[in-house]
C-alpha cells in the first residue's frame, strides 16, 4: 500500500512556513524531516508517524487510536502510530505535526 497522499498534502500544507523541511520517502512512506531529524510521516500503512519526546510517549499512548509503532516486530520508543481516524480534520492533525517538529528541532543538528 503506498501512502495516503491527501494526509501528506495536509502535513506539506501544515510544514509550509517552516524551515528546513525536506521530504524523503521511506519505506513506502513519504517521512518530513526537519533539519535532517524525521519529524513526521505519512506511513505506508495507513496514518501517521510522528517522531516524540519518548518521556511522553507513555502519556500519549492513552490517546485513541494512538501505538507505539513497530519495525521489524520491535516496538520503537519515541515513534508513535497514530491512525486516520484521529486525524480527520486539522485541529486533530495540526498537535501531531507540532508535536514532531518540536522534538525534531529539539536534537542536535545533524
């Protein structure tokens, strides 16, 4: 399945007045990345990836329709899966996307 291209347009539309935005696909996915950091992405699997501060992850874990996302049967810290369903409209997508160019900006430049 390739990615949602109407959840990346949205997420593009979002990120057009910051700097430093690239976009690369990835595995199947179309990944936003801040400064070099993967902030956000579309994913191939439907939903949203978005990069977080790992001390918060267990706080945004209790959100619906909201996982830890897994590579290769590993459960990634810091990485969270958020489906559609909670991202309809762009009051639900905008803290996502917020949320993961914050913690992108937050590491070293690469």
């Amino acid at each position: 399945m390739a990615y949602d291209e109407e959840l990346a347009e949205r997420i593009r539309a979002l990120l057009s007045d910051e700097p430093g935005v690239r976009e690369q696909k990835m595995f199947g996915g179309l990944g936003f990345l801040v400064d070099g950091h993967m902030a956000v992405a579309a994913s191939s699997q439907g939903g949203l990836l978005a990069r977080v501060d790992p001390t918060e992850g267990e706080k945004l874990l209790a959100k619906p329709h909201v996982q830890l996302m897994e590579m290769g049967g590993r459960k990634m810290s810091g990485w969270l899966r958020v489906d559609i369903e909670a991202l309809r409209t762009k009051r639900q997508l905008g803290p996502w996307v917020d949320r993961g160019v914050a913690y992108a900006r937050s590491l070293p430049p690469k």
